[in-house]
C-alpha cells in the first residue's frame, strides 16, 4: 500500500511513542493548547504589536495626526510619510497608529465593560434568580430585538454624536449577550454538585456565586469578549465611515477611512484609505484567531 | 414585546434635544419666523400635546397602517417603506441565498476534509471575511470592478430605462457579494461545525456499518442532520444581514430601507428614525418566529413534539 | 489453531493504534481469535481494553486518525477467503461486506438511529444496497423483520421515527437492521448496557433465536458475566489491547486460570449463589493508555508477578481450545 502524508505521521509518532519521547507535559493544559494552535499565536503577536505601536506611536512617528500642513497635501507615500500625506497635509501613518489608539481602546474597552456588567448581573441573577434577573433578562430582550448598527445609529441619533457617547451606547448593546451567556453557565453551574456541597457549608450566595463559580464561567465570556471586540471595533469604524461616530476631528480608524466617500479620493489616493482598511482587518482577523484559539482551548468537547 | 419597545423608542425620541421644527425650515426662515408662527407648526405636528396623549395617537394610527410623515419634505412615511423595502428585500434575498449556498457548500467540504490544506485555507478565508469591513470591501470592489475595470455600475439599483430583470442584474451583482461576504463566511463556519458534530455521531457509524455509500452517508444523513441548527444559526444572523446591508446600501448608493435609515438619522428626522427602527424590530422579532416554524418544519422532533 | 470450515471470520495478531492528540495509543496490541460459525464468541474485559475497537477494526470503521498496524483479519465468504485489512476504509468491497456479509450493532440505541428518518427507511436504505429487491418488496420485507424482532404494529411502525420508539424498541429496531441482509456475522457491542434489565434479557433471548434460525455467527462484547454463562460458546477475555484468556465458555468460566479472568469473575456476584458471595473488587485500576506496562500488562495489579513478567508472555495452550497468554499459568491451573 502506498503511503499518504497521515500514514508518516502515525509512523513517526508511533516511532517516538516507542522510544518514550512523548511524555505527557505538566503544564498548563490549556495554555499549551493555545499555544498549540498556530493561528492563535500568529493572532496574539499581530494583536500585541499593533497594540505597542499605537501605545508607542510617539516614538514611531514625529508628525502631529491632526497638525494640517497644506504644504504637503496628497502626498503619495514616501520615506517621509510612510502611507503620504491626505487632503489636508496631514501624515496618513501618524493618523492610523493615533486612530488606532482611539479605535482599540473604544472596542476593546466597551466590550470589557460590557462583560463586566453582563458578568455580574448574569452570576448573580443565573445564580439566584429572583426580581434582578426577570427585569435584566426582560431588559436584555428588548436590546436584543435590535439588530446591533440600527440599535447603535438609532441611540447616536438621541444621544448625538461624541467618543463618550459611543463607548456607552457599545456598553448598552454589547452587556445582553454577556450577560445571557454568564446567566446560562451559572445555570448549569448551579446543578453542579460542588455548588451544592459549598451551600450546605453555609458559605454567602456572594462568595459561592463570584469567588468559586464565577471562574468557571469565564471561558466563554473570554471568547465573547474577543468577538465582540472585534465586532465593535468593525462597528465604530463603520459608523465613522459613515460620518455618524466619533466626531471627525478625533483621529480613528473609521474617521480616516471617511475620505474614501470622496470618489475622487477613493479612485485616486489610494493611500488615504486602502492602508488604515488593511489595518483594520488585520487587527480584527488577528482578534479573531484569538477568541478561536480561546474557543478550542476551553472547550472541553474537543480533541485533537 | 413590540409594544414595549415602541414605548421605549418612543420616549428615547421625545427626549431627544433639539427642536425638531428648527430642522425642517432653512436657517433664513428660522431667523426670521415669529414666535406664533413657529408655534402653530409645533401645535401642527403633534408637538405640544403631553407624552402619554402624543404615544397614544401614534400608536393607533400606526395600528390603522398610518405611520406618521417624515419630517424632511413632509412625506408619508408609509409611502417611503413602500418605496424602499422592496429594493432591501431584493438585495437581502439576493445575499441571504447566495451566501447560504456557498457558506453551506464550503462549509461541508470544509467538514468532510478536516484537516487538509483545503479546510485549514477556508478557515482562514471564512475569518478574513468576518474581518474586513464590509464597506472597505465594497470600496475596493467598486475601486476594481466599478472604475478600473468598468465592469459592473458604481451604485444605484435601475438606470433609467432598464427596466427588464436582466437589466437589473449588474446593478445587483456587487453590492449582494459584499453583503453575502461576512455572511457567506459565518455559513461555512456554522455549517462546518454543525457537520463536523454529526459526523461523529453513532448513527453515522451505524450508517457506514450498512455499507452505504460514502455520498449518502455524507449527504442524507449528515447534512440533513446538520442543516436544522444551521438554519437556526443563519435565523440568528438576519439581524446581522439587516444591519450589514444599512451601510451597503449607503456605500452602493441602494435606494433601499437601510440607506434611508441612514439619511433620516443624519438628518435626525425622528418621526422616520423611529419607524424604521420599529420595523426592524418586527422584522427580527418575525424572523426569529419564523425559524421557529421552519425547524419544526426539518426537524421530525420538534414536529411531533408540537401535536 | 483449530482449521476447521466453520469458521466464520479469524483475526490474527491485530494491532489497531490511535494516534489522537499528537500521541499513540496501542489500543489493540495483538488480538487473535477466531468467530465460528452459529455459535456466539463473547468478548468481556473492563472498559477501555480495546473491545470496541476490535469490533470497528473488524468493520474497518475507525475513525481517521487511526490505522490498522499489522495482523489479519480474514472473512471467510462462502469458499473465498477475504483479507479485510487489506481493502480500502470506505471502498467498494468493503461496503459490499458491511451490512450484507457482517452486520453491528451499537452500544446505544438512543444514539444509534438517525433521528430525522423514519425506522423504516433507515431498515430499507440496508436492503436497497445490498439487494435487488423492488421498493414495494423492501417495504414487505422490512415490515416482516419489524415483526420478526418482536414490535407491536409494524405496519404503523415502520413510518414512525426513533423518537417514538423506547429504547429496547429501538435495539429491536437496530437488530432488525443488522439482520436485514442475513449477515454471516453480527457484532454486537454492548447491546444492552444502555437497557433496562428486563428488556435485556428479551434482546439476549432474540439474539440466541436468531443463531439458531440462521446460523449466523454472533460476537457479543459485554461485560456483564451472567450473559457470558448464558449465551457463550466461546469467551475472549481482554485486558489493555491483549485477550489474555480465551477458550470454550466451559474453560474460560469454570476453569478460569489467567489472575484477570480470575479476578474478573471474583468482582461480580453470580446470580444464584445467594447473598453472601466473597465479590472481591479487582485492585488497582487500569493503566493509564499513554503509560501502559512492558511485559504483561496486568502485573502491576497481579498478585502472582514475578520478574518474568516484565516480557510479554506469549500465548500457550492449556487444552485444544483454551489458550493463554501467561507466564505462571501452570502454577495457577493446578491451584
Ligand atoms: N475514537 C477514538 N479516538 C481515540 N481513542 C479511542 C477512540 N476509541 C477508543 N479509543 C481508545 O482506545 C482504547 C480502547 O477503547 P475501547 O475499545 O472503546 O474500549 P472498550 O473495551 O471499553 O470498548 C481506549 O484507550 C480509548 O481511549
Ligand atoms: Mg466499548
């Protein structure tokens, strides 16, 4: 019989398996497993260097990101200007690393916010139920009839248009889902027999409910998190590119991709755009190779 | 459930700050208006009367089919869902199928090939096409397609005097590509994962034990299996493909539902912004009554269960 | 080896590894038995020894990421021989043999069924294969097996779904399934674990019925003693990948000489022998798949181990049919 690649693998594992190189690892199972997903990793280092540029953008770039400077205007990239210049002077790449400090901080920290609340209400309210948890499930459902961008335009259209307002109103539609997910794994926690055994303890509904179940419910929360980073990252630069997010004189992602409604723009300086949108989708692919890598690595029904 | 929202939509526009009779005269007439004039346009549109008393008349003549006008130019808003739903419902189809058919395709191969270069690469393309902006991939297909190319119209739905289905289709073809993108994408990940859980079930070994052939294992029993939270799965993303198609409308230049939307909000002509968004709600809130039905409709379980 | 013709299926030396999460695992390591014809071989050992395995191994219904390493397994149809570790998974030949020549059926009848077809088409899609019978005939036929198991109303029953059916209905069903084609062989792994013990004994009774009837040879794997001394011709005992006892369900129960079998039949009480039986669990537990033992792999839980046993005792011969794979089982015998 012929040998396909999967037969040389079984023959080199099942050669080390025989002379004992494989020995279980002690470590952590589930960092190992991380670690062990290729994507998941190439996802953390994209992740962390994008993160340390735009913390570090001082040091990476002279240029002032919302300083015009007509003298310069469109100018294609060049050694000076890493992605040009756009239609006011203005250097494209100081923009994308100060944008995306704005961007990363409004995705990544309205969804933590959001976790934070959905955490809490849902431990508390999966855990013992009572009047909390009928008024925050019946909350949530109303949030939730909302598909996510008319719910988000239709508050900005109350509330108007500002960075503080944005981060509330992702925190307001971001919490349900948080919230059903920790509500329905305290659920199925409860039944569990070592809930049982530390009620009869006599230990408080507040320490069994965040100090011992809690932890077990994060895995899921941690994958819902980076999903809906991702999400509201992809959210605000939508909203901005639209011209309905953030204010345009504070530099994100979405605000500089705002120039590309301009046909003229969009067909002829490619470099106002087409970089910040590469950006944009390689730090949200990389956020997203995150929370699968999280996925596979918490999710005890898979192998392999 | 809709009432309560209409209530609560209702109250959010109410409290909203601005007058909104200052948006619907230009600046020279405000400047100039007297005070009784611009107090018998407020006594006009409904705008003095006290809370409970102004959501009451809304309510019942939304129930009558009346749904108030617009602001801007003082349309009905009745007659602009009338004019702009179908142009979002042929878009949203357009995708919904395209993407359900590639998404479930790819994702089965996807399955049946797990491990091979070829799942490991739609993977990756199934995740790249969750994270790219929608509309930056509309840019630069109509950057390609549109202007490079020529190809394919930059926006719009009919050209005057195109009129025939035919002369439709250009117009349709990228902005239900773009739209069925990020959808296509969570397809094939939903249909990969659902296919994957069933194939290792015990009936498919019990299938296989029957010495059926490999297509009818893979087809009759595992897809039909996993087609029912498939389905569920794309019912829960509609809300997706409704709001994903609000700012493809926009970029294309759609006359659709989600183009309006956008126009009405910047426009903050509320009486609009809160139609609209009450009509998304009764779409997703039917939608998802819909999938009810429709997995009861594939899955023998439920069916029986509901006699 | 006894080469006589009633021999149904022989298996010889198997080794089936897995090579999940990135290990191996030796989970057959060196199987040889033989499955006569009409007559039921019963395979019991401590889940986890690799019973299961050597069923799918023998359907070639592993999962991807294992192989069938070395050995035989040999099908003796009609007067070919048929080698079927030499034919492809999922091939032509294969599929021939599957459902028509050996059938199987599973541990979990919930489970086992496909729940979004009807038990009658899942009967019928074994009979349009490996038949030229008409629709109309297929319906017949399915229907008349339906009551030959034993099910209320087959007519009204053959167009209901499993979840209608309970769970020994559904075993019937899967028996019915299996028996469709008239197999030479039906495994059967665990078929009643999943059972209420009423009902099992009813599925146990249909089996023997159907030895009888068509002389099919049967494989049981169980581990539930009191069915080995009721329906066993022949018994394999296994333990970690090796049948390290096997003979005629007279050697194997009432001269049980490897410590496994030993303590195996220590550990379960014996309906009939009253209330105070001296049931000894069997120390220890079982090895870790990853770390198993050198040599015999029961010594670490063995009270006879000496320092030979640290290599793997071949098979020895205490009668014509009862075979051994110990090193001290002279010792033993006489005890
Ligand atoms: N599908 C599988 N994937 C990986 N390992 C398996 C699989 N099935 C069985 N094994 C391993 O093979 C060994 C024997 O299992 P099995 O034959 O199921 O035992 P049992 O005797 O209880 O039927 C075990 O160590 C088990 O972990
Ligand atoms: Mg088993």
């Amino acid at each position: 019989m012929k040998k396909t690649s999967l037969d040389k693998k079984f023959d080199k594992l099942r050669f080390l398996e025989e002379n004992n190189k494989l020995v279980s690892k002690d470590q952590n199972r589930l960092i190992s497993k991380f670690l062990n997903n290729k994507l998941a990793v190439l996802g953390l280092i994209i992740f962390s260097i994008i993160i340390l540029a735009t913390i570090f953008a001082p040091l990476l770039t002279s240029y002032d990101p919302i300083r015009t400077d007509l003298r310069s205007m469109r100018q294609s990239p060049s050694l000076d200007h890493w992605f040009g210049t756009d239609n006011t002077g203005r250097d494209v790449f100081s923009r994308v690393l100060y944008g995306g400090r704005v961007s990363i901080f409004v995705g990544l920290g309205s969804s933590l916010m959001a976790a934070l609340i959905g955490l809490a209400i849902g431990c508390y309210g999966g855990y013992k139920g009572g009047w909390v948890d009928v008024i925050a499930l019946r909350i949530s459902e109303i949030f939730m009839s909302f598909p996510q961008i008319i719910l988000v335009l239709l508050l900005v259209s109350i509330t108007g248009q500002s960075l503080t307002n944005l981060f509330v109103i992702f925190i307001l539609t971001g919490w349900g889902g948080m919230y059903r997910l920790s509500r329905a794994r305290m659920l199925s926690l409860r039944e569990e027999e070592y809930v049982q055994a530390l009620e009869s303890f006599g230990i408080s509904t507040f320490t069994i409910c965040y100090k011992h179940m809690l932890p077990n419910a994060l895995g899921p929360i941690m994958v819902m998190i980076t999903l809906s980073t991702a999400m509201f990252i992809l959210t605000e630069a939508g909203l901005s590119f639209l011209g309905l997010g953030v204010p345009l004189n504070v530099p994100t992602w979405g605000n500089i991709l705002n120039v590309a409604t301009d046909i003229v723009v969009l067909q002829n300086y490619w470099w106002m755009w087409a970089p910040v949108g590469i950006v944009i989708s390689v730090f949200v692919l990389a956020v997203n190779f995150i929370g699968d890598g999280l996925r596979d690595s918490t999710d005890p029904s898979q192998q392999g | 459930m809709i009432f309560v929202i209409s209530f609560l939509v209702y109250f959010g526009l109410d409290l909203t700050p601005g007058d909104a009779v200052s948006h619907m005269i230009s600046p020279e007439l405000a400047a100039t208006i007297t005070p009784e004039k611009l107090e018998a346009m407020r006594e006009a549109y409904g705008l003095n009367a006290t809370f409970l008393e102004r959501y009451w008349i809304w309510l019942t003549s939304c129930l009558k089919g009346d749904f108030g006008y617009s602001m801007a130019g003082g349309v009905a808003i009745k007659d602009i869902m009338v004019k702009t739903i179908p142009a979002t419902l042929e878009l949203s189809i357009v995708a919904l199928i395209i993407s359900t058919i590639l998404g479930c395709s790819l994702g089965i191969l996807s399955a049946l090939k797990k491990g091979s270069a070829t799942d490991s690469g739609l993977t990756v393309a199934g995740m790249a096409g969750v994270s790219i902006p929608e509309f930056f991939f509309a840019l630069v297909a109509i950057l390609i397609f549109g202007m490079h190319f020529q190809w394919l119209p930059v926006g719009g739905r009919l050209l005057p005097h195109y009129e025939t289905l035919l002369d439709r289709i250009p117009n349709i073809i990228m902005p239900s590509m773009v739209l069925a993108l990020a959808l296509t994408a969570g397809a094939m990940r939903y249909s990969r994962s659902s296919m994957l859980d069933v194939l290792s079930r015990e009936f498919i070994k019990t299938a296989r034990s029957k010495g059926l052939p490999e297509w009818r294992i893979n087809i009759l029993h595992g897809f039909r299996v996993a087609l029912t939270p498939v389905v569920v799965l794309i019912g829960f993303r509609l809300p997706l493909l409704i709001g994903g198609s609000t700012i493809i409308e926009q970029v294309f230049q759609w006359p659709g539902i989600g183009n309006m939307f956008i126009r009405s909000v910047r426009a903050s002509d509320y009486p609009l912004v809160m139609m609209i968004s009450l009509m998304y709600v009764f779409v997703v809130l039917t939608a998802s009554l819909l999938i009810d039905l429709l997995t009861a409709l594939i899955d023998p379980r439920v069916r029986l269960g509901k006699e | 080896m006894r080469h006589n013709k009633n021999i149904a299926l022989s298996v010889k030396d198997l080794k089936t590894y897995f090579y999940t999460n990135n290990r191996c695992n030796k989970a057959v390591n060196g199987v040889s038995f033989d499955i006569e014809k009409g007559k039921t071989l019963c395979v019991v050992g401590e889940s986890g020894c690799g019973k299961s395995v050597t069923a799918s191994t023998i359907m070639q219904l592993l999962p991807t990421l294992s192989r069938i390493e070395e050995g035989e397994i040999i099908f003796h149809k009609d007067n070919e021989k048929i080698n079927i570790e030499k034919l492809e998974r999922n091939g032509k030949e294969m599929r021939e043999i599957r459902g028509s020549d050996i059938a199987m059926i599973f541990q979990d009848p919930m489970t086992a069924l496909n729940p979004v077809y009807t038990v009658g088409f899942q009967i019928a899609e074994n009979l349009k294969y490996h038949t030229t019978l008409s629709k109309k005939e297929i319906r017949e036929k399915t229907i008349r097996l339906l009551d030959d198991m034993g099910i209320p109303l087959p007519e009204q029953r053959v167009d209901e779904y499993p979840h209608s059916y309970s769970g020994g209905m559904r075993q019937r069903a899967m028996i019915a399934m299996a028996m469709a084609c008239n197999p030479k062989i039906l495994i059967a792994d665990e078929p009643t674990t999943a059972l209420d013990v009423t009902i099992q004994a009813q599925i146990f009774e249909l089996m023997d019925n159907l030895k009888k009837n068509y002389n099919t040879a049967i494989m049981l794997i169980t581990h539930d003693m009191g069915v080995v001394a009721e329906l066993a011709d022949n018994v394999a005992v296994m333990y970690m990948g090796n049948i390290v006892e096997s003979g005629t369900a007279d050697d194997v129960l009432r001269r049980p000489t490897h410590p496994y079998t030993k303590a195996l039949l220590d550990s379960v009480p014996v309906l009939g022998r009253g209330r105070d039986q001296d049931i000894k669990p069997i120390k220890g537990s079982t090895p870790d798949p990853y770390d198993r033992p050198i040599g015999c792999q029961f010594a670490p839980r063995c009270n006879w181990r000496t320092e030979s046993c640290d290599i793997m005792p071949e098979i020895s011969n205490i009668s014509e049919t009862h075979e051994i794979r110990c090193h001290k089982y002279k010792e033993i015998f006489q005890y």
